[in-house]
C-alpha cells in the first residue's frame, strides 16, 4: 500500500482534531483550559522554562482525550452492545486522561504560584 502524499496527511490530521473539536465535549473543555493557558503564558510573562511545561502537559491533556476517544469508538464499532471487558477497557482509557489532567494541574500549580503569589 503507497502511503499518501504529506499534504494529505496533514489534512486528515487537521479533519481528526476538527472533529474532536466539532462532536466532543471534554476534548472541548480541555480545549478551553489549553486557550486559558496560553493566555496567562503570555499575561504573567512565563519563563521559557515554565511556558514549555504548561504546554507540554496541555498537550498532554489533548492527546490523551484523543486516543482516549479512538479507543472508545473502535470498541463501540467491534462491541456496539454492552460488555463488561469493552467497559473495563474505556475505563482504563479514561483513567490514563484523568492521571494526565491531575499531572497538568500539579504541575499548573507549581509554575504559576511563582508569578501569581508574589
């Protein structure tokens, strides 16, 4: 199988996150938390430093709501009716978002007390 030319990768990348954006709502709120981020980047002037952790652990956040999701909607199309194991499975996708939303807020914690508690 020939892979697609780059462009068309790009395009169905940006049509995924588009997506997410579009029909998820935690993927939308996430969203809303990163674009809180990057405007208190810039409002407290962070350090390169401290801006490259905030960003890294939201982006963190975003992909894991995104394989998060690819694992629910392919064990929705193998398993549509309820199963216990395909439960135990989203469960554990789910929680591997949480541990990552908990790791950004720690670290959130850490960066911002020194520009916000002077």
């Amino acid at each position: 199988m020939r892979k697609p030319p780059i462009h068309k990768s790009f395009r169905n990348a940006s049509r995924g996150i588009f997506l997410m954006m579009k029909d998820e709502r935690n993927f939308q709120i996430e969203l809303l938390a990163f674009f809180i981020n990057l405007f208190l980047i810039f409002y407290l002037e962070l350090s390169d430093t401290d801006a490259v952790f905030v960003l890294m652990v939201s982006f963190g956040v975003l992909a894991a709501e995104i394989f998060n999701t690819a694992i629910e909607k392919i064990c929705d199309f193998i398993q549509p009716e309820f199963d216990k194991r395909i439960g135990f499975i989203k469960d554990i996708s789910a929680g591997a978002v949480i541990l990552m939303a908990f790791a950004s807020v720690i670290i959130g914690f850490f960066v911002y007390r020194k520009y916000i508690f002077i």
